[in-house]
C-alpha cells in the first residue's frame, strides 16, 4: 500500500536578524533590514512545494533574564522584530503558490483592524495567506500597547474566543459574488450582497462591513499553537493548522488525537485541520557527516546557556537568571505565559539541574531527533507519521542560511518525494487548498 503523503511548514522566527552569530550567514548583521535571505528562504521552500512559511512574531525587547535588555540586545535573541505583514507581503510578491502565516496578537489589533490588514493579504496573495493566531503572553508586549499587563492566562483565550468570532463575521460580511464588476451596467459591487455586522459582545464591538472587499479564499487560514488545555480547545474550535511542540511519538499520538477529539466535540470534521510537529533536520551526506553536525551543535548549544535560558524566559516570563544553574527549578515557579512550554520543560528534565537541563536540551530536536542522510532522515519521518496517524512536519532550524534550505529542498525533499511522501507539484492556487489535498 502506498504510504500517505504529509504535509511541510517552516516555522520561521522573526527577522532575518535570527541567523546573527551563525555559520554561514555572511554580512546578515548589516543586511538584515532588506529580509534578502527570507525571500530566498519563501522560494526555496515553493520550489520544494512545502504547504507554508509561518513568521513568528512578538512586539517587545526582552528584559526576563536580569531584568535587562543586555543580553537579549547582545545577542539578537528575539530582536530586532520586523513588522511581519510587511515582510509576509514581500515573499507573498516573490511565489505564487507556497502559502505565508505572519503571527498576529489578538492583544494588539482591534478585530476591525486585524481582519482588514489579514484580507487585504489575502487579496494581494490571491489567496495564500494564513495568520497565525495569538493571545499574547508578556507583561512587557502588553505595556507598549497601554495595558497595565496581560489578561490571566485562560481569560485571554475567552477574549480570543470572541476575537475570532468577530473577525469572522467581518469576512464574512461580503458574501460570494459581491463583485459583479459590470462594465455594461457600471456597477462594481452588488450591495445587497454585502452586511452590516453590528456586534456587540463582552469583549469587542464593531460594526462592519469591512471595507477591504472579500478574501479570495473566503476565510484565511487559521494557524494556532495550543499547548495548554484551554489552548488545545481554541485550536480544536478555530485552527485549520496546528504548531504542535510535543516530544516523542507518544506524546505527540497522545497530542493529535486529543485534538482531534475536541474538534469532534466542536462538531468539526478534524481531518480539515493539519497537525504540524516542530522538527529540526540535521542532514549530512553521510551518516558520520550528520551525526558529526549534530556533535557540533549540541555543543554550541551547551555553550549558550545563558542566552537559551533567557529565550525561555522571554517566553515564560520567568527570570531563569535568578537561580542556581546547579539546581532544579523550583517547583513553586509558575507562569501567565505560555504554560505548556513551561510544563514541557518540567517533564522532560524532571531532578535535573537547570544546568543539566539545557545541556541535555541540545537543540537538535524539538518533536523528535532526525540525524543521517537525506534517505535515513525520509525514511524516519516516514516511520515516525505512521505512527502519529498524520499530519505532516513544522521545520524549525536554528541556524537558518542558505545552505541548510540547500540541504532542504535539494536534498531531503527528493528523498521523500521519492516515497510519495510529499507533494512533487502544487495541485491548487490556493493555500487553504493544498492544505487540503490530503
């Protein structure tokens, strides 16, 4: 029997700033501004016909680690943060197919805002636009938009709940066939075909119709993140993709059937949203040349503690630098941010040492470890989405250059195209499409 094919996404992070410090990555500390290297990565990936390009975002410096910038400044963690509806726009004009996901905080924009910026990319892309939906997680994020902080954890996901609702009914309000485009009559718009919204609800109010026009797709694809029990479930009600950070088959079985099931319970058909788990590909063209990279990043990995810890932190809102790097983390730590990350850390290195931990952490995998040559590393993905039961790979690697999308496009996918496990052509034009197909 053949095998089922999976889907591919590249989880991206921020700004082409993110390669700063990396091999291979050339003069990127004075080119970042011009995102070259993003938009050589968009066509890579269409070339190796990946589902989406997912741009990670967040508005704020991070100051978790000491109470200061420093460490985040000195060493690119996170900043600088290009606008991503900006950056999504330009890798949208450089493809035709591949679909782009710029994260969004429903913290930031006004829903009215937010649906017309997300339609207008849609309209520009002819239809290849996703955005990826977030609550938001940081005091310091909230701050520069005028909040005192950020709503409690699972309060922010009811917000996000009629977020969405909104945000809906605002695409929706132009119904199929509102552009007549009658040059014989001179009428552009059938205005009985587009609504008012008048919502009024506890969180949000609007009034609508957005004045943008309709979304070439109807609705733009929905990318979410829920790790949490309360994310899990705004995921399994809103999400057509689902970034999923799970370690081992087990777990991420466990993950994906779980959320499958409270799409079931939302009466959603849960074959209509993709499970992606973040993976982090080392490739060599042999077995030793893999396992000799995967030597050296573990390394450099254990040699940045500090800057790793504080990346956790950033996204814990957890000082990690006020603790003993030789002792567990207390048990009394607990977070508004993002929960599962934090609970994820305590399980996987219950008893260690903060110290142990992230030398254990090594980097070189997220989901699950993938180390060989392009064929072995098919052939474990392979086996590894037998077993999960779909529904594809998140790539998230962290040292993002031109050469490793080499190692990608030219080496990898060939292998799995080879198994027909993946697409060797786009079948559509449009993102929600191809995602789909299978």
């Amino acid at each position: 029997m053949a095998a089922k094919p999976f889907h591919l996404g590249w989880f991206l992070q921020g700004s082409s700033a993110q390669a700063w410090g990396e091999s291979w990555t050339g003069h990127i500390g004075t080119t970042w501004m011009v995102p070259e290297l993003f938009i050589d990565l968009a066509r890579s990936l269409e070339r190796a016909c990946f589902d989406y390009v997912l741009i990670e975002d967040s508005s704020y410096v991070g100051e978790s680690w000491g109470g200061s910038t420093e460490l985040y400044l000195k060493h690119a963690i996170a900043v600088p943060r290009q606008d991503p509806s900006v950056v999504a726009s330009l890798m949208t004009q450089a493809t035709s197919r591949i679909g782009i996901v710029p994260t969004f905080g429903t913290f930031a924009y006004p829903p009215y805002l937010l649906a017309r910026l997300v339609a207008t990319l849609d309209q520009v892309s002819q239809g290849r636009i996703g955005w990826n939906a977030v609550t938001g997680s940081s005091d310091f994020a909230a701050m520069n938009f005028g909040m005192p902080g950020m709503p409690e954890h699972d309060l922010r996901y009811e917000m996000a709940d009629e977020y969405m609702e909104v945000c809906r009914r605002l695409w929706a309000s132009w119904e199929p066939g509102a552009i007549i485009a009658d040059r014989h009559s001179g009428f552009l718009v059938d205005h009985t075909k587009v609504h008012a919204v008048n919502f009024e609800g506890r969180y949000f109010k609007t009034r609508g119709p957005l004045n943008s026009g309709p979304c070439p797709q109807g609705q733009p694809v929905i990318a979410q993140a829920g790790g949490s029990p309360r994310g899990r479930q705004f995921a399994a009600q809103n999400a057509d993709t689902i970034v999923a950070h799970i370690k081992g088959i087990a777990g991420m079985k466990a993950y994906r059937d779980d959320v499958r099931a409270r799409m079931i319970a939302c009466d959603r058909d849960p074959d209509r949203c993709k499970v992606l788990f973040l993976v982090a590909p080392i490739i060599g063209e042999t077995e030793q040349e893999a396992q000799e990279k995967q030597r050296l990043r573990v390394a450099r990995a254990a040699a940045q503690i500090p800057q790793r810890l504080a990346h956790l932190g950033k996204i814990t809102n957890i000082d990690f630098g006020r603790f003993d790097l030789d002792k567990p983390l207390p048990d009394d730590i607990t977070t508004n941010g993002h929960q599962q990350t934090l609970d994820e850390f305590r399980r996987k290195h219950a008893g260690k040492s903060l110290r142990e931990a992230m030398t254990a952490d090594s980097a070189s995998a997220l989901s699950i470890d993938l180390v060989g040559t392009p064929d072995t590393v098919a052939a474990q993905m392979a086996e590894v989405m037998e077993e999960v039961g779909g529904d594809g790979f998140l790539f998230s690697l962290p040292n993002v250059n031109r050469r490793t999308l080499a190692e990608v496009e030219d080496g990898l996918v060939p292998a799995l195209q080879d198994r027909g496990l993946v697409r060797a052509a786009y079948t559509y034009k449009q993102f929600r499409d191809n995602l789909l197909e299978f």
